[in-house]
C-alpha cells in the first residue's frame, strides 16, 4: 500500500490545523507531566533546597547586599540573623496542594524549551523559507532568555520581595506569619514572571516581522516604559535605590535591544523587498 503524501499546511483546513494544534498541546502536556512525576519524588530537594532558601539570611543575594551595606558604612538589613517570619499551612490539604501544583509548575520551567520547539513546529509550516532560515535559532535564544530571566527571578526579584515583605509591619502587635501557598506564590511568580519578561526580544522581533511594532514606537514610548520599570522595581523591591537599579537596570537592558532588533527585522525586510522588486524589474 502506497504511504500517504504529508498534507501541505497550505492546503489543510481550518479543523486540520484544529487537529495539529491539539496534537502539539498534547505532546506538551505529557511532557509536563513526566516532568513533574520526576519532581515529585523531588520533594525536599525542591521544597528545603531551593523554595525555602531565600527566607534564609545565609543566601547569596542577602549576603551580596550585606558586604555592599558593609562596604558603604551603612547598616543594612541584610545583614540580619533572621527574617522575622514563620511559614505555615492553615488549610488540610495545604501542604499537598502545593506539593503538587509546585511539581508541576517544576515540569513547566524545566519543559520550557520544549514546550517552544512544540510552538515551533506548529507555526514554522506557515512561514516562508527565509523567514525559516533567520529564525534557526529561536529555540535556543528563547531557551537561555528564559532561563536567564527565571535565574534572576529567583536569585534577585524573590529575596528581595522576600525580605521586603517579610520584615515589613504595621505595628509591632502583628506578627507576619505567612501561609505555604502564599510564600510558594510569591516565588515562583517572581521566577516564572521574570522568565517571561525576558523574552521581550523574542516578542519584539514577531511583532516586528507583522508589522505591529516599529523601532519609532519603542523609542517614544521609551521614557513612560522607563517610568513603568522603575515602579514595578520600586514595588517588588525593598525601600532603597539599589535594589531598585539592580531590578530595573536588566528590563531596561532588554528593552534597548528590542529596539535594535526591531531595527535590524526592518532594515532586513527591505532589503528583500528592494531583491523582489529589482527582479520584477528585470522581468518585466
């Protein structure tokens, strides 16, 4: 029997592409799962090792900040015994509810490069050939901004928030004493928001290449995503202007080259348009 010829994503419908696309969140989702199967037999490496280390003041962000404190002459925070807080599960199943949706966010963040080489396959069909070609190594560029960006959640974003949160108080009556999920939230919104955020020249250049975003825009609205940044630092981060630097300083990096992407996607998009045209010239 003859093997079937493989559709031409041109020629597919609309319930075909329906069909592929379900196909490659299928592929996805197990990857996922599997993912986290292997983290749930993780537990205290996860939770003691890694989620719980920076509500301890021996964590190398605290004491980077401490030496920098020391070096100045200033009496920094950071420099503590201990964070005056406790973590607790006041709900029956709140420790294995997070068990659980902390494995698989684990299966999330370690998938994460495979979960785009999915989102590849299902959208490099439709691209044409140059367009395929630039974009070889989308995967592995994605991958690292990622992984970068969720390094400096977690290493950054979260010990500060962290240490913010934890000593700030209304008043000495109240006592900060914080439920599991909302600690677990706090540090895997930092690691996975961040990781997000960081793929901002991945987004630009897509944006770019249809046509929604220019080098123009990004430069006009420079100045109020400057102010934007340094809110959010201002907001995740302790009182104090280096902390807020350190945030910022990297979104506003990522932001520039955006803007030097987007500049080089145009000035590439016309130069295969003047190539079109001077072969219809020649044609005609």
């Amino acid at each position: 029997m003859a093997k079937q010829a493989k559709v031409n994503p041109d020629e597919m419908s609309f319930l075909d592409h329906l069909e592929e696309l379900r196909w490659h969140l299928i592929r996805s989702v197990i990857a996922i799962v599997i993912i986290a199967s292997v983290a749930l037999l993780m537990k205290e490496f996860i939770f003691d090792t890694i989620l719980f280390a920076p509500k301890n003041m021996d964590f190398p962000t605290y004491r980077f900040f401490c030496k920098i404190g020391t070096f100045l002459g200033i009496d920094s925070d950071f420099c503590a015994d201990e964070l005056p807080f406790t973590i607790q599960s006041r709900l029956m199943a709140g420790q294995f509810s997070a068990y659980i949706w902390t494995s698989i966010w684990v299966g999330f963040i370690i998938g994460f490069p495979y979960l785009l080489y999915e989102m590849w396959k299902f959208i490099s069909p439709g691209l044409h050939e140059n367009e395929r070609k630039h974009s070889k190594g989308f995967i592995l560029t994605a991958s690292l901004l990622f992984f970068c960006g969720a390094l400096f959640g977690y290493y950054v974003v979260a010990p500060l928030s962290i240490n913010f949160l934890g000593t700030f108080t209304v008043s000495d009556e109240v006592t900060n004493e914080f439920d599991l999920a909302s600690y677990v939230s706090t540090v895997r919104t930092s690691v996975i928001a961040c990781g997000l955020i960081f793929e901002l020249p991945i987004i630009v250049y897509f944006l770019t290449k249809v046509g929604l975003v220019t080098p123009e825009i990004l430069r006009k609205y420079r100045k109020i995503s400057l102010v934007v940044v340094l809110i959010l630092a201002a907001v995740i981060t302790p009182p104090d202007v280096a902390s807020q630097v350190v945030v910022a300083f990297p979104i506003l990096i990522l932001y520039q080259i955006s803007i030097y992407i987007s500049k080089r996607v145009l000035k590439r998009q016309a130069k295969q348009e003047a190539k079109l045209a001077a072969k219809r010239a020649k044609k005609s």
